[in-house]
C-alpha cells in the first residue's frame, strides 16, 4: 500500500509541476533549498524522496507542491523526510509559524544538527534574534565539523556589531569544519577583516507574530550587504 501511494503520489505532483512555469527564478536569499541538504537520517524509506521537486524550487513550484505534501504529511505523521520536507515549503513559502511548530515537533522526538540550525533560521527571520543564536548554538554543540551553523551564526552576530565575537567564531570553525568547508569560512572572515560593513541601513524591528518572512534578517539581507551573498560574490570571481 505504501509503495501504491507513493507512486500515486509522484504521479500527482509531476501533473501539477507540469503546469508550473520551470524559468531562472532566483530563490529568495537565505531560503535553505534541498539541493543544499543533507540526506534524511530515516530508518526507512520516506515518501520525501517522491516529491519531483527541482534542484532549485522557484517560489511558484513551492506553491504548487505544497497541498500534496501537506496531505502526505497529515497522512505519514511518522515519516520524518515528509515532515522536514513539509517544513521547508512552509519556510520557503514565509509560512514561519507553521515552520517553527514543524521543527519543534521533530526535535521534541530528536535532536537533529540540521534541524537545529533551520529552527535557528525561523527564529531569526521572525526576529527572535536570542532564539536564533541559542539554536544555532546547539547545532555546532551537535555538528562541530558542519558549516552552516558557524556562517548563520557569524552573520547574526556581525549584522549585530558583535565583530569580536563573529570573528572568533569563524577562526574557531576553520579548526572544526570538514577541509571542503574551510574556503567558504575563510572567506567569510576576509569579508569581516577588511571591515564591510554589514548594511548601509539599520533594519526594522520585526512583528515576531507575522507569518510571512518579513523578519529583521530577511528584510535586510540582500546580496549586497548579506555576509552569506557577499562570499558567494567571491567565490563566483574567483572562478570567473
């Protein structure tokens, strides 16, 4: 019966991404995209690796997948992949309440690194900015040698003028962090050692109760003054 519904399932879904525009939308800077995740730590096979989602969901195909992820999640409450792929939709989609409650859900079961550093980023686009850092805390505690939480961090504490301690951090991540991560902390720190500043402008307080993703990080990062948007424009120069 599982595998019937699955096929169903992804036969649906390609129907309605047929109809979905498939153009070179960008995704909204710091959306966390699956093509950047790590496997599903499941002990078995989740119905989350039926979904025919491209590498790079544009927000239109978020849109579109989300009522049927939404069923097979309230249907396979115990499928872990669903509920983590259900909750990058809602996160994806500035569906933070709905994202929040997902994550804290899934860690009440199990402490997850990867989930811990998501939590962080709700947080954080909601304006819970001691929340975020508390969760981004817990994740390196969990990942010592994953990098996500270390530039998540750094950049809340640099757009927070706390540069001493977002420089420690980094320093203390290219000691910890897998050899393939170390460039983009490294670059990260250049970026903060030459003294970019973080924004031209002060952001906005947030409405912590809004359920888009209008939150203190979200409406001021952008690729010119993000810490995250600024290594990737190294990191394309240097390979131009």
């Amino acid at each position: 019966m599982v595998y019937v519904g699955a096929l169903a399932l992804m036969v649906v879904l390609a129907v309605v991404l047929s109809v979905v525009p498939h153009g070179p939308e960008p995704a909204p800077l710091g959306k966390v995209l699956t093509s950047a995740q790590k496997e599903w730590d499941v002990d078995r096979p989740s119905l989350a690796t039926m979904f025919p989602l491209p590498e790079s969901p544009s927000q239109a195909e978020w849109e579109a997948v989300l009522p049927v992820v939404e069923k097979t999640a309230a249907d396979n409450p115990e499928d872990v992949g669903v509920q983590r792929q259900l909750a990058l939709a809602y996160y994806n989609l500035g569906l933070l309440d709905k994202a929040q409650a997902v994550y804290e859900r899934l860690l009440a079961v199990k402490e997850d690194a990867v989930l811990r550093n998501r939590l962080g980023n709700v947080l954080r686009d909601r304006g819970d900015l001691k929340g975020a850092e508390s969760n981004y805390r817990r994740a390196l505690n969990l990942d010592p040698e994953g990098s996500d939480a270390y530039m998540n961090l750094a950049e809340l504490y640099w757009r927070q003028h706390r540069d001493g301690e977002a420089v420690a951090l980094l320093e203390e991540g290219l000691l910890n962090v897998t050899p393939e991560s170390r460039p983009v902390l490294q670059r990260a720190l250049e970026i903060m050692e030459s003294g970019a500043p973080p924004s031209s402008t002060s952001p906005p307080a947030a409405d912590p109760t809004a359920g888009g993703s209008g939150g203190i990080m979200a409406t001021a990062l952008s690729p010119a003054t993000s810490l995250v948007g600024q290594v990737s424009v190294a990191e394309a120069g240097t390979r131009s």
